[in-house]
C-alpha cells in the first residue's frame, strides 16, 4: 500500500492527484448544476428543497460529500505544492518572455484562476452551505439563493467566478486526461472539444442562475421569493 | 529583402556561474542578411577578440540543426521566433533593420550558467543515464528484420527519437520542466520490442532522476510542443504517464 502510494510522491504522480481529483470534482458539479436547475421548475423552490434534504439524509452521499471535501482540500494542497515547486524551478527568470507565441493565458495561470475560484468558494460556502448545514437555518434553501442574488454586487461577483471557473476547466479537462494518459493523436481534439463543451456548459449554466435570479426573468425570483413554505 | 540589416545585440554576460550576471548591448551594423544566427554571435566574437575583449561564450556544434548544442532564448523564445528550427538554423533575414535582439542563456535551476550563454544539461545526461537504454549482451548484431516492429510504432518511436536534447522544452516551460524530452526517450523505447524488458524499471528510474535534478513538474500547458526545434508532440507525454500509471500499478 505505502508501496503503492509512493508512485503519487513524483513529479508524474502529483499531477495524476491533480487530474484524478479535478476530474472527480468535474464530476460534481455536473450533480451540482443538476441540482441548481431545480430551480427553475417554477413550483415556489419545492423541488430543490426537497432534492437538497434528499441529499441530506442520504448515507452515501453523506459519505460521497466527506469524498469530495476531501477532493477539494487535496487538490489545493497539490495545486499549490506544484506551483511553490515549479516556482523553484526557475530561479532566474527571462527579462524577455513571449510566452503568448506558444501557450494559452489561462493554461499557465491556473493556480492564479484556482486561487479565485478557492476565494469564491470560501464566499458561496459561507452563503448557502454554513448557515444551512452547520448552523441548522430554519428557511428555506430556495429562498436565500433567490434573495442572495437580489444584491447586484453578489450576483456580479457570481457570474465573474464562473466565467474564471470556466476558462479554468477548459484547460483542466483536457489536462487531466492528458495526464492520466488518455491522449494520442486520434482523441486529441475530440478531448479538447468535450473539455470547452463542458467548461461551456457548466459557465453558462451556473451563472445563469444569479443572471436569472437578479432580473426577475421570466419571475423565477419572484415566484420563490413569494411563497411560503 | 534588404542584403545587410543594422542590430543592437542585448547579450546575457555571466562569468561564472556564481556570477550574478547581466546584460551588455553590443552595435552589430551590417550584419548579412543570409548569414546564420551563429554566424552572426562569429562576427560580434572576432570584433570583441581584435578589440581584446572577452568574447561571448555560447553553445554550437554540428551547426546544422541535429546535435541540439545550440541554446539561446532569443528575444523571449527558445531558438528563435522561427517554428521547427535551432538557432544554428535561424537566418537573420528573419530579423527587421533596426531591431533590439535580446538573447539569453536558457533559465532553470536545473540547468545552471557556466558561462555567458552555455548551460550545464547535465541533468540529461542524468536522465538517459537512468534508464535511456537497453540492455543487450554482445556478440554478433542480429539480422535487421529478425524482430518485426509495425510500421505505425516504428514511425511513432521514431518521431520521438528525433528528439536532438537540445533543453528547448525546459527553457520553454514555465514550470522548467523536462517532461517532454524525458516523454520521448521513454515513448521512443515503449514503443519498440527492444525496450520491453526494462520498460517498467526504465520509466520509474527516469522520472525519478528527472525530479532529483530539479526539473519542474508539467502542467501540459503546450509551450514545449510549440517550440521544440524537432516538433515533438506532446502525445508522448502522455504516453509516458500511460507508462508510468503502468508500472507504478503493477511494481512490487
Ligand atoms: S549546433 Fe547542432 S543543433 Fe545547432
């Protein structure tokens, strides 16, 4: 076993760590976005209340959620030893620098868009998950997400996060499978695509929701706001 | 196409490689526009040796793109602003009159100056040391068709053995990270029935001695595939992952 683990000491096995938990919390923010969505079943947030007590009460998802804490943590700890470590890899660094001739921004500043997202993520836990899981609020979980994005600023600020997670997975899913060596010529693109699809997906889709909750569109605000459970 | 351009060279000076170093600009008028960028760094040589300077030390050997000697980041890319080349094979008709070329020695801890524009790479000698081989008995050379390799691997490694160690990816990779030459010398002995026996012990030894030289860790941010003068893909990064996932599963 410790045997085993040593492979993840290396420079290769610390980015399969990176790849292997980025792709696991991919994986759930798709059960994220899913969850979201029910809120826009028009039905006063009924829906998504149930769904997130479902949640709740469940035992694997209990546990699946004590995974993907775990997930989050060790992918910022990896994160941030990869970049302290590659830092030192160049003490000296070029007075002249075209970088842009051969790589994208956003690829080589991922630990700069992680730290943004870790912020942003401190700021959404501390809205919706503390008060709700820790604390034991007694309203409902529909109801502060839809007077949360009342505030322009949050809603602003909501948007801006996910737009940077976007960009951050569109290089992140097509790295992790490189790094897991899931790569060749023939999947290459097809891989590049899937990951912007998908980075797309989740962007669009997440920020939709503050976008949608601010305006009132089509009263999807005022349709949680005004009821009472 | 102008015959002869003016240059200002802005040229890394380090004595040693405790030196902290810094830049010198040099005038370079008249410089032909078909000579090489070497030829060039011999012209700016001759004049800072008939003036009793020290002349500027720099890296070349075969001077015709296959000995991977030549190593300058020249105005902020590795061998030059020209795709798939060395800079012995860059010519000065790709610089304008009146331009600053800023040139650097490459930049990572594990390639320390020794002097001016040469780096130590000994860190890949290391690595080759460590596992860029096979292990045959001798004794008379087998017939040449005695093994059969598919043409599409045989291609494959041998896209990966054009790898020439010339250190462009390091210099290249924020990370100075050497993944990419460390990538084609293992995928060039994966893919062939000559690697096989030492495959698995080949590939954990020479990342191991790839991290102890203190080369970064790849974040496949592509820089390297980009500027290698022998545009090797980055596939065989991910081969190599493949192999070493491979081995660390199955060792012990
Ligand atoms: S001097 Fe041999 S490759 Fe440039």
């Amino acid at each position: 076993m410790i045997a085993s683990l040593r492979m993840f000491y290396s420079s290769v096995g610390r980015k399969l760590v990176m790849a292997m938990t980025g792709l696991f919390l991919c994986f759930f923010l798709l059960e994220h976005l899913y969850g979201n969505l029910l809120l826009y079943k028009m039905d006063g947030g009924k829906a998504f209340n149930e769904y997130g007590e479902f949640l709740v009460g469940n035992i694997i998802i209990r546990t699946v959620e004590f995974a993907l804490f775990g997930g989050i943590i060790l992918h910022i700890i990896d994160g941030l030893y990869l970049t302290y470590s590659n830092k030192k890899a160049r003490p000296v660094r070029y007075a002249v620098n075209q970088q842009s001739k051969n790589s994208t921004w956003f690829s080589r500043n991922m630990g700069l868009t992680g730290s943004v997202i870790f912020i942003f993520l401190v700021v959404h836990l501390r809205t919706f998950f503390v008060p709700h899981r820790i604390l034991g609020a007694e309203s409902s979980m529909a109801h502060d997400v839809a007077s949360a994005f009342q505030s322009g600023m949050y809603a602003s600020l909501y948007v801006a996060a996910m737009l940077l997670l976007g960009a951050h997975l569109n290089h992140g899913f097509q790295s992790a499978f490189q790094t897991l060596g899931w790569n060749n010529h023939k999947y290459a693109s097809a891989i590049k695509t899937a990951g912007t699809l998908y980075a797309l997906l989740i962007a669009l889709g997440f920020s939709s929701f503050p976008i949608f909750f601010h305006f009132d569109i089509m009263g999807v605000a005022s349709n949680i706001l005004h009821t009472t459970l | 196409m102008a015959e002869s351009i003016n240059l200002k060279l802005k040229i890394w000076r380090q004595r040693n490689t405790k030196d902290s170093g810094h830049f010198e600009t040099y005038d370079m008028p008249g410089v032909s526009t078909h000579m090489s960028f070497l030829e060039m760094m011999d012209v700016l040589n001759d004049r800072l040796i008939r003036d009793g300077k020290d002349p500027v030390a720099f890296d070349h050997d075969c001077r015709e793109g296959i000995c991977g000697m030549c190593s300058m980041y020249i105005n902020g890319r590795a061998h030059g602003p020209l795709k798939g080349t060395t800079t012995c094979q860059l010519h000065m008709r790709h610089f304008s009159d009146g331009e600053t070329i800023t040139i650097e020695p490459w930049r990572a801890s594990a390639f320390p100056v020794i002097k001016d524009l040469v780096v130590n790479r000994s860190a890949f000698d290391k690595i080759i040391a460590a596992g860029g081989y096979i292990s045959v008995n001798t004794g008379n050379a087998p017939d040449a068709n005695s093994l059969p390799v598919e043409k599409v691997k045989a291609d494959e490694a041998f896209d990966a053995a054009a790898c020439i160690g010339c250190g462009a990816c390091v210099a290249t990779c924020k990370n100075a990270s050497g993944m990419l030459f460390l990538s084609a010398k293992v995928s060039h002995l994966a893919l062939l029935p000559q690697g096989e026996p030492e495959r698995k012990e080949r590939v954990m030894r020479m990342i191991d001695a790839h991290d102890e030289a203190g080369l970064g860790s790849c974040t496949n941010t592509g820089a390297c595939e980009a500027e290698c003068p022998k545009e090797i893909s980055i596939s065989h990064i991910a081969r190599l992952n493949r192999e070493y996932l491979r081995a660390g599963m199955s060792q012990e």
